[in-house]
C-alpha cells in the first residue's frame, strides 16, 4: 500500500483546520474557537480535523510509535493551551503581557508550521511502521 494518499490526507486536514482557525493575530484566533466553544465543545473537536485525522489513522492502522504519540500530544496540548486562555481571558485573569500577545500580528510562516509539520509525522509513523499497514 502506497503511503501517499495518507500523508496528503493529512496535508488537507491540517489546511482545513489552518483555514478557519488562520487570522492576523491570536486574539481573532481564540475569538473564532470562542464561537465554536460557545456552540458545543464536540463542534470544536470536530473543527480541529487533523487532530481527528491522527486519531483515526492511529487506530485504523495500530500506529502507537513515537511520531503518532508526538502528535496526538502536541494536537491536544494545543487545543487545551487555547481553551485555558481563553477562560483565563473570561475571568480577566490577563496581564499586560497576554494582552500584548494576544494583539501581535503573527507571520505567515507560524500558521504553516502545523501544515509542515504534522504530515511529516505521519511519513515518520508510517515508515516506521513498515509493510504492516493493512
């Protein structure tokens, strides 16, 4: 089985979830998980497809090695970092230097680092994994 189709899939599922997610700075990006949040948190897992996307690959195929781990954990710890912010931002828990941060335009290159970085790793699980996929 050729491998290709499968890092592709996780090219588009990581540019779906950059697509709505992409703005000039962090602020507009938690204030567009914000509205999802506020409709149900399953919408929001649901917006975040390359999470699902290692989830289901994992599973599907038994790929418990370390470039599957590596992102599963770094997905999950980037959705769980941008809900505590915004709890913190709802109990005005911020500081001067949040604030800061959250108002500072991010480049371009950041937003592709998920789109770079993810399909990568499933090149690595999957070769890793050998000729045992089926």
């Amino acid at each position: 089985m050729s491998w290709w189709p499968l890092i592709l899939l996780s090219l588009a599922a990581e540019l779906i979830e950059l697509s709505w997610q992409i703005a000039p700075t962090l602020r507009l990006t938690l204030q567009r998980i914000e509205r999802l949040y506020r409709r149900s948190i399953f919408l929001l897992l649901l917006g975040h497809t390359g999470y699902l996307y290692l989830l289901w690959l994992s599973l599907r195929y038994d790929l418990l090695n370390w470039p599957i781990i590596l992102g599963i954990a770094l997905k999950t710890l980037d959705i769980f970092t941008k809900l505590e912010l915004l709890k913190k931002l709802h109990r005005g828990e911020s500081d001067a230097t949040l604030e800061a941060m959250l108002d500072t335009r991010m480049p371009l290159w950041l937003w592709l680092v998920g789109p770079l970085t993810y399909p990568w790793l499933v090149w690595l699980a999957l070769s890793q994994a050998g000729g045992g996929l089926h």
